[in-house]
C-alpha cells in the first residue's frame, strides 16, 4: 500500500526480541535492562502481523533484534514467515556471535540473506565497543556464511574518529561480501557519539581507489548506495540516515519485539498491535489489518536526525529494533 506521501510500502523489519549477548556501547551499554522473553509477541502473533502485512503490500520482512539468535524460535520464524502467501524475502540481521551454530538451521529454514554487525576486526577494540572477546567467532561465522547460498553483508557504524572501517571495508576485497556504512543516528546511547559524514568517508575511498565506480545493481530492499571498486569482490555501500536522508523513498515500517509498529524510526509515534493481536474476531473481519494500514498511511513525511534536539524517540535501539 501507499502512504498519504504517495510511498510505496513493501518493507516491514521485525524486532523478535529486545535481548543481546553483546554489550555495544552505542547501542546496549554495560549496565542496559532489556525486556525479557516474557514481553515478546508469540511465534503466533508474529505470524498474524506478517500476514496481515502481506495482505497490505509488504513482502520484504528483515528479522531483527536486539539480536535475534538468542531466540530459540528464530529458525522457525523466519521458516513460517516465508511461508506467507505474499512475503517474497525474509533476512536476518545479527551480530553474528552464534553464527558459527545455527547457520546450518538458517539455510535450512530459507533465510533469503544475512547482515552481519561488525565495528571493527581489531580484537582490543572489538573487546572495547561490544564488552566481549567474540572477534574470532564473529569471523569465523562470516567466513562460513560467506560460501553462500545466500548473499552476505556486513554492517559498520560509523563513529567520528573511528579509523576501524578501512580495514572492515577490506572484507569486501577478500571475500564476496558487501560491507555498508550506517551513519550513527542520534538514538539512545547513540546521542553520545557523533557520526561520520559519509560523503568525507567516500572521498577518502576514492583517494585510495580511484577506480571507485557507483553500482546501480539491486542489492536488497533497503537505501544503501552501493559503490564497485576494481579487485574488491563485493561492493562497498552508504546508509546516510543523517546527512543523506533518503526519507521521500522510505519504504519500510517497523515492529518492535512487544508488539508497537512504527512507522518512523525518529518519533516515539507507535501503535499497540497486542490487543488486536489477542482478542477474539469473527470470520471475515480483519481489524488488525485496517488498523495496520492506517499506521503506515499516516507514516511521517521525513525524520529530523539532522536537528537531534527534535527527535522524541527516547528508547534504545535494542529496545525499537535493529
């Protein structure tokens, strides 16, 4: 469907639990409460949401989290999620800890695509920004989901002064994975660290590469802007929230692991789906579903990241979704 912009709404991620066994500093910092398993939306009420989604147009759905492994049910998420008449691709976004695990009962439950978090190589660093010595199992997982069958990205956030992305970036070049740069938005604890222009970002990559060359390929449903770069066997991408806002073709609305869709990451503007979700309805009325279609028409028309004194969304992004 269509919002009152005139955007086409296709996209819809699923935050499936708040929980993480990381600690990123800019995200789930020492010390963070998250909601337990308790307050997350059944396997059953995910489901309803994702098809009546699918009867709205949607048919991208990236599950999410927090970090959605820690979750015994994911594999049978994203199984049953595809299996909506309607939803074409399901992905999965992780921080890659458990990888190494469960990426056998991934590829057996038809995960469409993997985004894998990942800062920095460096293992000081890593130990640093995330509160875990998990370097080793994170690329280890990368590696083995690097074989294929399906395609791989890596997502780096992009902190001021953080020279770790040149060699983050440099996975790309051994191995056919897409990296993309996420500038830092001013979210939560992420009000506490100030993003990289990623315009500067691609003129320092151009000063290294000049052969740098913009990729007009289709790499999946989101807004990077994706850039080819000679002997690098996968493609460098931008996801410039901050300083190149792509809100007039955002496609995407969101669900939170309790059950609020938002329809803009920058407002605290959420609509509480659980009392549709679990009330009783006779045969043919489909309450959930107008209720749905109605949040995603009135989606904002742009955010205001630019100006983070006007963001009123004060959750943590654990707690809205990855």
């Amino acid at each position: 469907m269509k919002d009152h912009f005139g955007r086409k709404i296709e996209y819809l991620r699923i935050s499936i639990t708040e929980r993480c066994n990381l600690r990123c500093r800019y995200c789930m910092p020492e010390g963070s409460v998250c909601s337990g398993a308790e307050t997350e939306l059944t396997v059953d009420e995910i489901l309803k949401v994702g098809a009546a989604a699918a009867a709205l147009g949607i048919h991208s759905v990236k599950v999410t989290g927090g970090e959605p492994l820690v979750r015994k049910e994911c594999g049978e998420i994203i199984q049953k999620l595809k299996g909506l008449p309607g939803i074409e691709r399901v992905t999965l976004t992780t921080n890659g800890i458990f990888l190494p695990e469960q990426l056998g009962a991934l590829r057996a439950a038809g995960v469409d695509g993997i985004n894998i978090s990942l800062d920095t190589v460096d293992r000081k660093n890593y130990r640093h920004l995330t509160g875990m010595d998990g370097i080793d199992r994170v690329m280890a997982g990368i590696r083995m989901a690097a074989q294929g069958p399906v395609p791989v990205k890596i997502n780096c956030v992009s902190m001021k002064g953080d020279g770790d992305w040149q060699q983050v970036m440099l996975l790309a070049k051994e191995l056919p994975v897409d990296v993309r740069f996420i500038e830092m938005m001013p979210l939560g604890a992420g009000k506490c660290f100030e993003t990289e222009d990623h315009r500067e970002v691609l003129e320092k990559i151009r000063a290294i590469y000049p052969g740098v060359q913009p990729d007009e390929r289709i790499h999946g449903s989101g807004p990077a802007v994706y850039y080819r770069i000679p002997g690098f066997r996968g493609c460098i991408g931008f996801i410039s929230a901050v300083h190149g806002p792509f809100c007039k073709n955002c496609n995407r609305v969101r669900l939170t692991a309790d059950g609020f869709l938002k329809p803009c990451l920058c407002y605290d503007t959420a609509a509480d789906l659980k009392p549709l979700l679990r009330q009783e309805t006779e045969q043919g009325e489909k309450p959930l579903e107008k209720y749905m279609a109605e949040v995603i028409y009135h989606k904002p028309e742009a955010h205001c990241f630019e100006t983070p004194e006007k963001v009123t969304e004060s959750r943590k992004m654990a707690e809205i979704g990855g």
